[in-house]
C-alpha cells in the first residue's frame, strides 16, 4: 500500500507584503520531516520587467542603492518599496495590487537581502535556519518539530557567498578568502554565521539564529513545564539577597534564556549591567539597566572591545548586579570571580552539562581559579535539551558547598532541585540546604520558617502570572517591582485573583 504525505501543520508567512504557505509534512521515506514552502511564482515575462526596472533605479537612484547595500535603513526599504511599485503600475497596470506589492518586495529581498530565506527569517515558529552548501536543501529548527529540510536549496556557491558579503557590508565586516570566518548580529537581533570553502569542506555555509522578538519570560517557562514554580521562587530569593549564580548546559539548551527570566526578580532600586557578545538579553524598561556590548577589530585590527575590557570597566561604575553573557577565557572568569569577591552580585552562563562539570571548568585548565574564589559562587543552574524530542527542561539547581575529605577542603556541588526524566518532575531532592539557607539567613535576618513562608508568598505570584497569562517582560517587572514597593498591595491582588493592570496605577 502506497504511504501518503501526512501533513503535520500549516500555517502563512508574510515578509515585506510577501505572503507564503507553510506546510509541515511527513514524508514516505524521510528521515527528516520537511518544510514546505509554497512562494508566489513569478512569470518569466514579468521577471524580465523586474530585471529592467533594477538597472532604472540603479541608474536613477545610485546613492539611495549603494546605502541600501550597505545599511538596514528602513525608510529606505520603503523608498524602493514605493518606487518599484510605481513602475510596474507604469509598465504593467491593471494588477491587483498584492500583486505589485509582492513584486516590489521580491525585487527588495533579491537585491538588498537574502532572497527566498527573507521569507524564513519572517516565521516566528522558526529558531535557526541553515544553509550547508549549494548541493543540499536549506535546514530549518522549527520550536515544534526540530530540525526539519525545506524545500528551498540556493542554486550556487557563489550566491551562498553573495549573502555572506551582504551581511558583512552592512555591519561593518568583510568575508573573504583570506579571513573566510564572519560572525555577525544584524539590527533584528538576529546572528548570522557565514564560512567559505575551503574552510568548510563541502561549501559556503550560511546560518542564522533567529533573536525572538519577545523574549522568553518565566511565565513561559513555568507554562511550558521547563521550570516549576517552587524552583524558580527559590531562585527568586535567592536573587533578592543578592545571592550570585552561574546557569550552564549545552549547545542550544537555552541557557541565556534561562539567565534571561530571572533577571526581573532584581530589585528596581539596584544598577544592573549587563555585558554580553551579542545583545541577546532584555531587562524590564524600568530597571536601572545599562547594557554593554563587545566589539570586534575592524578590517585593519583596530578598534577591539572585549568582554575583559567592558568586565573592568564595569566595576568603575558601582554596579549593584553584574551580568556577564557568557565566560569563555580565562581572564573573563578571574574577573568576574574577583567581582564576586569583593562584594558583588554576579550572574552569568557558562558551557557545560552539568553544575559539576562547571566546578571542574573553573578550577581546571585553561581557567584553572583558585578553589577560594570558586567556593564564593553559591548557586549552579543546569538548563537541559533533550536531544530526542527538543524538550527542554531544567535539570538541577545546585549549591557550591565545601567538605572536608582526609584533612583537605575540595568543592562540591550539592543538588536542591534535579528533573526526574521519568515522570518529567522538577522535585526538590532530599538533600538539605546548608550553605545558601545560613546565607539566606544571614542576609535575610529571617528565621528558617520566615524564609519558608516568603518561598510560599513567591509561589502563590508565580502561579497567579501563569493564570493570568501574564505575557511581557515589562508586565513581569512590574509585578515583582511592586513586589518590593508594595508588597502588601501585591499580595492582596493575588489573593482576590484580580487582574494585573490593577498594579499599573
């Protein structure tokens, strides 16, 4: 018996007035579902039309084409929107006027962007999208389905290339031969990472990882069974004592995510600065937040920023919170660490698959800090994908503790919370807290059944935003904000299960 095509979804993607249809489908064969995507054909006679309209403007317009070329200007964008369609009402009048503005726009994206994969950049379902070579078809990860192969394939080397160039030119970089390496973020938050051949083997590479739009909040992920409330009030207190913590996983297990979500459970009157590569984390517009980013050399070597540069720099501005993207050298880590030593609150990400294995990172080669500096750090959180089914989970929360093993002090770490597979639990595990709870205490001035009863106060929010649906970062802050000004308020909303907006007057 013949097996058919079974389609798993579809949906539509609009890009500049482009409209597509998606279809999700399993096919007879595939080991890999495939992403189906259906675009406006265009008629031979017309695509002579845009050829020739192309060469009028690059002759009427050259100054507004070549910063077109080398810019995200949006006003822009629209000028040769508008231009275009008027010459094709000129030239070929009568169409309805989707038409013209699908044509307009296929010209823009050809021209100026990324052609066919303008209109993947556009689906909000879609997390990273990747072109291997011209010889295979185009791979996307999709936030339901995983990877999964288009139907789209980039008919040569040299266009793969020419996309590559593309991005470089407008942000500043080149990508050539001689340095065929480019890794860039683009004004959407979008990163794109491009390599030439010979350097991949089997051709031009060209991948972007989509920055979403509204970014991850706490009550997505309590939603989404990746974090449970319990935890993520233990979290909470522990932030608001000023309590430091690294969160770790693997590639892709969301660890800047996760970093992300706690980030407004800051006290509003606190300075928060946060240091990153690409600027991938978004504060609530309200806190005290000042952002910094690195930045690579130019064409010539000049004009490098690094993460140690804007590390030590950081510390001469009173930060009350410090908030590093991600340590990968050394000296990034015995910054951050003397940070924390002298009295600071840090947060940061880390590579690793485990709290135990951040332990071992930091006190090994190349990082390699002293165990006094590694003990400072009190809490280690694991972020978690499931390769299998792209679950994603919190795997464990844990404490850096110090025991004494024949005499000598070694650092361990020791689980609060851990992920039970299984049952797909998050369950506090029967290992007591020693060192965060005499911190906590300490810091608090709260009694072991005061900081019990604060948990369950932290709880009770939680679950009331996931009730509600609360769905912004700066909705999210606003509550905890007034967590801390107006506690009393706050907890009388929660109890009556009123509305959030209440809290905005």
């Amino acid at each position: 018996m013949e097996q058919r095509v079974e389609v798993l979804e579809s949906y539509d993607v609009i890009s500049d007035g482009v409209l597509a249809r998606v279809s999700i489908e399993r096919v007879p064969g595939k080991f890999t579902s495939v992403y189906n995507i259906k675009v406006p054909a265009i008629d031979p006679g017309i695509r002579a039309v845009l050829t020739e309209i192309r060469t009028e403007l690059i002759k009427e317009y050259p100054l507004k084409i070549q910063t077109l070329s080398e810019s995200y200007s949006p006003t822009l964008r629209t000028d040769f929107l508008d231009l275009t369609s008027d010459k094709l009402k000129t030239i070929l009048p009568g169409m309805e006027e989707r038409v013209y503005i699908e044509l307009s726009a296929t010209l823009l994206h050809e021209m100026f962007g990324l052609g066919v994969l303008e209109i993947l950049d556009n689906d909000k379902n879609l997390e990273e999208i990747v072109v291997n070579d011209s010889k295979t078809n185009v791979m996307v990860y999709h936030i339901k389905y995983g990877w999964l192969e288009t139907t789209i394939r980039i008919e040569t080397e040299k266009m793969i290339e020419n996309f590559a160039q593309q991005v470089a030119r407008k942000v500043g970089r080149q990508i050539t031969t001689l340095s065929p390496l480019l890794d860039a973020r683009l004004p959407n938050g979008d990163r794109v990472n491009a390599t030439l051949y010979p350097i991949s083997v089997h051709g031009n590479t060209f991948d972007i990882r989509k920055f979403r739009e509204e970014p991850w909040t706490i009550v997505d992920f309590i939603t989404k069974g990746t974090i449970t409330p319990e935890l993520t009030a233990f979290v909470w207190q522990a932030m608001q004592y000023e309590l430091s913590m690294i969160v770790t996983g693997g590639t892709a297990s969301g660890k800047t995510s996760l970093l992300n979500v706690f980030l407004p459970f800051i006290p509003p009157n606190q300075r928060i600065i946060t240091i990153e590569d690409t600027n991938e984390l978004v504060l609530p517009r309200f806190l005290h937040w000042v952002p910094m980013v690195t930045r690579q050399p130019n064409s010539e070597g000049k004009g490098e920023i690094t993460m140690l540069d804007l590390l030590l720099n950081s510390l001469r501005m009173r930060p009350d919170r410090l908030v590093v993207g991600e340590i990968r050298r050394k000296e990034d880590a015995e910054t951050l660490f003397e940070a924390l030593m002298t009295g600071h609150s840090v947060y940061a990400t880390l590579h690793a698959e485990t709290a135990q294995q951040v332990i071992k990172r930091l006190l090994s080669e190349p990082i390699n800090l002293p165990e006094i500096e590694v003990s400072t750090l009190d809490l280690v959180i694991t972020a978690f994908r499931q390769r299998r089914s792209g679950l994603r989970r919190v795997l464990e929360l844990a404490e850096v503790a110090e025991r004494s093993v024949v005499g000598k002090t070694e650092i361990k770490t020791n689980n609060l919370f851990e992920w039970k597979p299984r049952t797909d639990t998050i369950e506090r595990t029967i290992n007591i807290s020693q060192k965060i709870a005499n911190k906590l205490e300490l810091y608090s001035g709260m009694t072991a059944e005061e900081m019990k009863k604060d948990i369950s106060e932290k709880v009770s929010i939680l679950k009331w935003m996931s009730h509600k649906k609360v769905a912004s970062v700066n909705k999210i802050g606003l509550i905890t904000s007034n967590y801390y000004i107006n506690k009393e308020k706050l907890m009388g909303v929660v109890a009556a299960d009123e509305e959030p907006e209440v809290l905005e007057t």
